[in-house]
C-alpha cells in the first residue's frame, strides 16, 4: 500500500503535522484490554449499581419502567440497523426509511397529530426546540412555560431560548393563561404534567388562539392510550420523550424524542421527515423530504441545528407498539392508570399521607405529602428495596416534604401493598 | 413487482403480538378513575398483528437496508468504521440498561464510574482540562461549546460587542447553524489554493466584533490545517475563542491533540471515532473538552469525584444549563469505554495511522479517475471530483448511484459544496486492503461505463430493492404518515 502511494512509511503521510504538535509520548489512558476482559471489568463495574431489576421501583418523574418484549431487543440488534447512518442514499436505505415513516404515522396516531418528524434527542431538547420554532414561526420573543413541565424540560429552555433572543417566563399552572400575551411567541405544558396530573388545557388553546401565539404541549405517549390525545384539544406543537415505547432506561439515554406538528407548520420543523414517493416503475419507497430546512443545506438559516437524531430508538419504538398492537397498548395504559390509583389508595390509608393534588384527576403519577423529609424516607426505604419515587425538595423549594411516585403495569398489587406497609413504618 | 407492505397493511381486526403483564388489582373502569372528557373516544389506529409478523417484517425491512454489517460504507465524515460487539454486549447489561437516570447516586456508582472515567480519557486523548458527556450529539456538543464561549464573554463585559461567528467556506451545515442557535451571524473565511484556510481572509474578517471561529481540523476536505497553531494566535490575540469541530479526530486520536494545538474547547462524535454504532440516525454521543477558562460554563450537573465516591456536581451557578433531558447517552458511553479499553495507550495511534494509510491508498488507487480535489497527502478521508466525467453527461451522484449496484455503500457526495462534483470518501482504519481494493477497481470500472454507457449510470441502481426514487414528487407531494383506508398492499394474503 506505501509503495503504491508512493510513500516509505505511514510517519510520512503525518508531515502535514508540524513536528512539534505530534505526540512523542503515549497518551496516560489504561493499556488495552481484550474482549474477555473487558466485558469482566465492566460486569465488576455494574455490580457497584443497584438496577431497577434488583429493587421495586415506584419512580418515573419522566422515565418509566415498562415491561419490554424481548423481540425489540433482538431485531434493533440486527447489524443492517445497527450500523447503518442516515438514508442519504434512499435506495441502500429503503427499510430504514419506511420504519421511520411508520414511526412517525404511529406518533401521529398516538398524539392526534397531522405530521410527526422522524425523532429528536429526547423530550426536553424537542420541547426546547418546540420553543424556538414558535419564536421563528411567530416573531415573537416570549416564551410562556409551565411550573408543571418537567424541570428538566424547563432547564433546557433555558438554556435554548434565551440564546436567539427569547425570554422565558414560568408560571404555575393556574396562572398560566394570564400569562399568555400579545406578545407570546408560545405557552408550553406538560400532559400528564410533571406530577401526573390530566388537566384540560382547552382554555390554553382558546387565550393562544386569541393573540396569536402558538401552543406546545410535551406529551406522555404511553398515557396516550387512554387519554384524549393533545390533538384533539386543537394543541399546534406535541412533543415528549418516546422512551415509555419501549426504550431501556439505561440511565438517562438514549432515549428518543418526538415532534408533531398541525400541517401547516411542516415546513417550520425541525430534524429528518420521511416523505413517500415512488420510482420510475411506479414502485413506492420513501425518501427524506422538505430537506431544504435542514442544516447541510440551509446552513444559517436551517430550522435547526440537529443533524444526527435518535433513529434507533425510534425503531424500538415502532416494534414495541408493533408487538403490542391496537388492544395491547391500551391495555398497558389501562393497567398503569389502575395501578397507579391503586396504589394512592393504599398510601393515602397510612396516617399523615395526603395526596400533593387532591382535587386534580391523575393517570399513573401521582405527588404525594409526607409527614416528614421525603429525602429521608426514599432512603429509609431503599434499605427494604423499595424505590419510592422522587423526592421533589431538589426541584420546589417548598415541597421537600412530597415524593412523586409512578406506577407502571409491571407492578404487583402485592408490591403495591408492601409499599404501603413500609412506607406506613418509616413515616411513622 | 409488488410494494413492501407497510407494517398497518399487515394488520387484521382482533390479532395481536405479545401480551402485556397481567394487571391484578380491581380492573374497574377508566371512567371512575378519569373525567370522560379526558378520555379518548377512539383508540389510537396502531397496527394487529401477531409477534410473528411483527419479526418478520422488521428483519425483511433490515435486509432492505445497508449497513456496514452488509458491506464497505465510505460515507466520508461520517467515519463508519466497524462497531465492535463486543461493546453492544458491554451495553446490554441490565445492571446498566435497567438503571434510572433518577435514581440516589450512591446507587448508580457503577455508571457514575465508567462515565469519569471516560470523561478523563476524553479530556486526556484531546488535551483538555475538562470533559462533559452529556451532549446527545455532535451537533448538540458545537452548540454546548458556542453557548459556553457566549457565557464566558458575557462574563468578561464582552458579550454584546461580540455577535460573529466565524465559519470556514468548507464547513459542514451544523456550524453554522449551530452559531445561529446560539445567536451568532455567521461570517465565512475562503479556503486558500492548497485547501487550507484564507489567512488574509481570516485577518481581514477578525477582529473585536467575534465571538468565535469554529475550525473543523483536519478539514472537511480531508487535508490537516498546518495553519492552525498560527490561525489560533491570531485569533487569540483579538480575543476570540476558537472551537474545534472534533468530527475528523479519527485522523489524530493518539497521533496529535487538538488542546495542544491552542484550540479553547471542541465536539467529540464518539459514534464517529469511538466506534458506537450509528443507528441508522442516532443515538450518537457527543462529548466535549474544554480549557480551564471555560470549565466554569460547563452543563450542569458536572460528575465529579469525592476520593472513592463519584456524584453529580448541581451547584454550578455559571453552567450554561441542561441540553438533554438528563446525563447524555449514557449506554453509547459503556460502548466508548470498551472501545478506548480495546486499543488502549500503545493501540489508540493505530487507529489514525491505520485510517490515513486506507484514505491515502484509495486516493492513489483511483486518481486517474477521480482526481483529488487538492493534490497533496490526505488525512483518514480524500475529497476527490467527478468533474472529468461531466462530458459523458455523468455526475457524482450518478456515480454513487452505480455503486449500490457493486455492492457498496456510496461516498458523501456534493460535499464540501466548494469542491464541484465532490465524493469524499473516508475507507476508516477497520477495512482490510482486498475490501479496498474491491471498491476501487468498482469506481474504476464506472468511469469506464461512464464513457461507454452513461445511460446505465443515469439509470441506476439497478440492482436495489427499489429504482432511482422521485425525490422532487416527495416534497411537492407531501405524504409523511399512513392513513387508515388507504390502499391495502397488492400482495396481501
């Protein structure tokens, strides 16, 4: 190979590197490791972990635990999805393209939506986007968001809105319409909200309307099952996080989010969108399409800066829906809804357990009051192997007495009911 | 030949795949427990199917779709070299997948461990002081660093005289829309005659009034910026921060660092060098290093280590915020761990060496054809131009089209835009010298079929599950999602 490129060593194909920038030294990382090895350090390493598996968790607070079917894990695995890369080249791509065009009419279907895009990072970087996009769609430069989104979600607005010239305002739920003005480039709430809580956002939708700004809503797709869909409430912008469809939790990522949109903000959106089409037989397939919004093209004026999305979770996403079907994903949402008000039944028996929200319908999250610091009583129960839930102190000040508790249909009613009597010994 | 059905065009009413968890507590009505108006009228129109068809139809849907698995895949920039297994084996573990990102940090050492440790390696490997992992992409880490480099000028009083960006003429589109995000105007610096940057240009285009210059090294054309040490002093002395796009490191890990280099910060694809798997379009995992000066900005929360005991660091009053919904993709960190550890310090150099040594061969192998777009030494991928067949009437993605037909994965084309014709190829250090070889003599024989037979290039592929596609129909014909009781597919039993 050096003589045919006419070279005497590979050292000489690096003289492009000044001398003095090229290592002379090893790099301080740890010799290599074989195969072998590396999976037993690794294992050694995850045994300092206590997973989900070893404990029964009752936390969510965006993430949930849901029960996978194993064929999700096998044919994501597949190395012709695995290691491919974006459909640039539609013809090498076709099975990619056209699971992507499933997936996005599935998140329609799910979110009552007209137009789903082929994924984002995760729910808090779509609802981040979800902003900006009002903001280049309507002029306008104020951003009203809901104390009940997710903190996350509302950190990473902070961090994308301001920088192109917006400002974000935050308001609790019941102050969120007043809060909606001339100059409102967008309202963003969660639904279920950030405690659980399925609240009609029908007279968001109206106050946007009249002046103008657009709405987004960061949705739950499991719950969607069951709930009224944002769609049907008239909402301009869905986004959420798809992790629930089968995602593995993995610690935070990856995950994958999603973005929907009414059709007449198509051309507005950010990230990948699968369009069909067909070939000079007739043939259908599927191509990426309304490319000129996108980055590599549009470069300063792109809607967005995301190239690289989440296209494998979004793959898991379609089978897991694929594999549980029409009946057997309402069946899960219907199960997390039951077990969930179960399970507050039992809590709200123990002397000194109120619910956060008493007067406010919730799907399967709920807040509840403790008679003493919810910190210590998450860790108190982690010694029984309980997870309790998420203690709220870190995110409201004036709550360090709440917990947040989810649970999924992989719970039991006898794990439900051990909750109960722990949770009933340490407040007590 | 018949369409491949949509997953909705295999569904019958009442079939159904894998059931779900028994749910043993009274299964009263979702109307007692919910307000009906909150409910919906009409389930979601998901598909019924049994799991069969379920995994039938995803491993036919995978065998319509090429991935390095199947076969070479020079996409250039994209570095897509061979993803070891042994690091999805690394990343199945359920003492890893089924941990929650929320969980007490003294229950998630074991993550916490691997992710500090990585972080290290990242920061010693680029030559920073210090790393974050919680960017879920390449585009995500240039947006982190230009939103630190904003807050680190902010700090100093210099935050409202300073609204530029510079962007070389090369650069990939995620620059400069990635300044636009952070509330930059984008000026853009000419590339010089030997392919490097414009210095006079740069000169002339620096001054008090940027922010930053964002400088891919080595460039998107293949060519390492001998300049960059110089085009770092002069940068520097007018007070600007100078990021470096890492997407190219796979021609420098373990050769040379950008942090010696004068660099201020940079992105790191760990999907692109760090081997984890593409997928199709994600998840990828992007990384970035930083100097001391702007340790201070850093996303919070910033893993950090107490002797034995590794937590995550929320009191950073200067971070910048959050830009991802918690930690970054952590599995995709387990992979970069394994892969770090494979090669280790004596391994890692080979990987650069390796992927210069396979870029500097096909560009040779196939220069009579295809001449290089810059007539020098090439770093892990050549820029070459298919202008010479232009008078057959063949373009460069003609070219690519054909090379489905041989079996390969087409290169980047029309890339860098300054390059007319462009195909940028980059073999990666993973491909063995026959494959190379291979793909070469194909790229031969096109230019042949592209004096004899342009008809067969205009026309191709001709040999893919499905013919040159309609893209322009595409968009004047928006059609993004499946609606039910739309055709039902011909070859339905």
């Amino acid at each position: 190979m050096l003589a045919t490129i006419g070279v005497e060593s590979i050292a000489e194909l690096f003289t492009d590197i000044p001398e003095a920038l090229q290592l002379k030294e090893p790099l301080d990382v740890p010799p290599a490791l074989d195969p072998h090895s590396i999976l037993a350090t690794l294992r050694e390493y995850s045994r300092l972990n206590r997973s989900l598996d070893e404990m029964v968790s009752f936390l969510g607070a965006g993430v949930y635990q849901h029960a996978v079917p194993s064929a999700v894990a096998a044919l994501i695995g597949r190395g012709e999805f695995l290691s491919a890369y974006t459909p640039y080249q539609p013809e090498a791509s076709q099975g990619y393209l056209q699971t992507i065009y499933e997936f996005q009419t599935m998140i329609c279907e799910l979110t009552g939506m007209e137009v789903a895009n082929a994924s984002m990072y995760d729910g808090a970087t779509a609802a981040a986007e979800a902003a900006v996009m009002a903001h280049g769609v309507t002029g306008r430069d104020k951003i009203v968001v809901s104390r009940a989104l997710h903190p996350h979600y509302r950190e990473c607005i902070h961090t994308y809105a301001p920088a192109v010239g917006c400002t974000v305002v935050e308001a609790l739920w019941d102050e969120l319409e007043a809060a909606i003005d001339e100059q409102t480039a967008c309202v963003v709430w969660q639904y279920p909200d950030f405690f659980g809580r399925v609240l009609s956002p029908s007279h968001l939708v109206n106050r946007a309307k009249e002046v103008g700004a657009l709405t987004v809503c960061a949705a739950e797709p499991v719950s969607l099952g069951v709930l009224r869909p944002p769609g049907a409430f008239g909402v301009d912008v869905v986004v959420g996080e798809g992790q629930p469809l089968g995602v593995p939790m993995g610690y935070g990522g990856p995950h994958v989010g999603f973005f929907c949109v009414k059709k007449d903000l198509v051309r507005a959106i950010p990230g990948r969108i699968v369009g069909k089409t067909h070939d000079k037989d007739g043939r259908r397939g599927f191509v990426m399409t309304l490319r000129t919004r996108e980055q590599d093209i549009r470069r300063e004026k792109a809607t967005s800066n995301i190239c690289t999305n989440q296209a494998l979770m979004a793959l898991a996403a379609t089978i897991y829906i694929s594999l549980l079907g029409k009946q057997g994903f309402r069946e899960v949402a219907e199960a997390c809804v039951r077990n969930a008000h179960y399970c507050a039944e039992q809590l709200l028996r123990i002397p000194g357990v109120s619910m956060l929200f008493p007067d406010d319908p919730f799907a399967f999250e709920f807040g509840v009051r403790l008679p003493r610091d919810a910190e210590a009583v998450r860790d108190a129960l982690l010694e029984q192997g309980i997870l309790a839930g998420l203690p709220l102190g870190r995110f409201y000040d004036d709550r360090k007495d709440c917990l947040l508790i989810a649970a999924t249909e992989v719970r039991t009613r006898a794990e439900m009911d051990r909750f109960a009597t722990e949770l009933a010994k340490v407040v007590n | 030949m018949s369409d491949f059905p949509l997953i909705f065009e295999r569904s019958r009413p009442g079939r159904r795949g894998v059931r779900p968890p028994a749910c043993d507590v009274p299964e009263l009505p979702l109307g007692e427990l919910l307000p009906s108006d909150l409910l919906r009228d009409e389930p979601p129109a998901l598909p019924e199917v049994g799991e069969l068809d379920v995994v039938r139809h995803f491993t036919n849907l995978s065998q319509r779709n090429y991935g390095i698995d199947t076969g070479f895949y020079p996409l250039g920039s994209c570095t897509m070299k061979y993803n070891p297994r042994v690091n999805e084996e690394a990343a199945a573990n359920p003492r890893f997948t089924q941990m929650h990102p929320l969980q007490p940090d003294g229950t998630a050492q074991g993550c916490l461990r691997v992710m500090h440790e990585l972080q290290s390696w990242m920061a010693e490997i680029t030559g920073f002081d210090a790393a974050t992992l919680q960017p879920p992409a390449g585009a995500s880490g240039e947006l982190l660093c230009l939103l630190m480099i904003r807050a680190y000028h902010e700090s100093r009083g210099e935050g409202e005289q300073r609204k530029v960006v510079l962007v070389p003429d090369s650069a990939h589109g995620t620059n400069p829309a990635s300044a636009a995000r952070a509330g930059y105007t984008v000026e853009s610096v000419r590339t010089a005659e030997d392919g490097g940057c414009d210095i006079e240009d740069l000169k002339a285009k620096t001054g008090p009034h940027v922010a930053a210059m964002m400088l891919t090294n080595p460039t998107t054309l293949g060519l390492f910026e001998k300049r960059s040490v110089e085009m770092n002093e002069i940068l520097h002395a007018a007070g600007v921060q100078v990021f470096c796009d890492g997407a190219n490191m796979n021609a420098l890990v373990g050769v040379a660092r950008p942090g010696d280099m004068g660099f201020d910060c940079m992105h790191l694809n760990l999907h692109k060098t760090f081997s984890t798997p593409h997928g199709g379009g994600g998840p990828g995992c992007g990384c970035v290093g930083v100097q001391k000066h702007l340790e201070p900005f850093l996303p919070a929360p910033v893993l950090s280590r107490d002797g034995e005991r590794f937590f995550w660091d929320h009191d950073r009053p200067q971070s910048v915020g959050r830009v991802h919904s918690f930690f970054g993709n952590f599995l995709m960190n387990v992979r970069a761990w394994a892969y770090v550890r494979a090669y280790g310090r004596e391994g890692l150099p080979e990987i650069a060496k390796h992927a210069v040594l396979n870029a500097n061969y096909v560009m040779e192998r196939i220069r009579d054809e295809f001449p290089p777009a810059y007539d020098r030494v090439c770093m892990h991928e050549c820029v070459v131009t298919a202008s010479p067949l232009k008078k057959h009437g063949v373009r460069a993605l003609d070219v690519s089209k054909r090379l489905i037909d041989y079996g390969f994965h087409p290169p980047t084309n029309y890339f860098p835009l300054i390059v007319p014709e462009a195909l940028m190829i980059e073999p990666t250090e993973t491909e063995s010298k026959e494959t190379l070889d291979a793909f070469c003599d194909a790229m031969l024989a096109i230019a042949r079929e592209a004096r004899e037979e342009p008809e067969l290039l205009h026309s191709a592929p001709h040999h893919a599950p499905v013919g040159r596609l309609d893209e322009a129909w595409a968009a004047r014909n928006l059609d993004v999602r499946w609606s039910p009781g739309e055709r039902v597919a011909s070859n339905a039993e």
